[in-house]
C-alpha cells in the first residue's frame, strides 16, 4: 500500500439468530488522487439518490435505478455490475 492508494475495508458476519451484516468502508492512504476523489464524489451522489428514492411502495428496482442513472450519466454504468 503505497500513498494516495485507496484501500477498501469489507467485513460482516452472521449472528447466531440468522440476521447478516456487511459493513464496506473505503480510506486513502494520504491524500487520494484527482481521479478517485471524482470517482467517489458520484458513488456519494448516487447513494444520496438511492436513500431518497427508499419509501413505502417504491420497488427495490426503482431505487437501483436512481443510483444506476447516476452512475451511467457520468459514465461509468458498465462498471456498476452489482445491485445497490
């Protein structure tokens, strides 16, 4: 791990009762680069996106999807290859 490298942290687990967790969090060793910073800035924005869509009746699809527009306006939807 060198300076300005972006690290990402993932952790969960299962309690005994069933219930799962997953916990992601991503730092920067120093300062992150120009590019990552950007990057991220649209991950935040369509997080941001997603929790507002997230109410009684809206469907998990249409919440994906406020994220995914985000993501894909800036040019970067053939990346997103997971579900929100």
């Amino acid at each position: 791990i060198q300076p300005g490298d972006p690290v990402v942290i993932d952790i969960g687990g299962t309690m005994p009762s069933g219930y799962c967790s997953d916990s992601t969090r991503t730092y920067a060793v120093g300062e992150a680069p120009a590019d990552f910073r950007a990057y991220y800035s649209v991950l935040q924005e369509a997080q941001a996106a997603a929790r507002a869509a997230v109410r009684p009746g809206v469907t998990p699809e249409a919440v994906d999807a406020a994220a995914r527009d985000i993501i894909t306006a800036a040019g970067h939807g053939e990346h997103f290859i997971h579900r929100t």
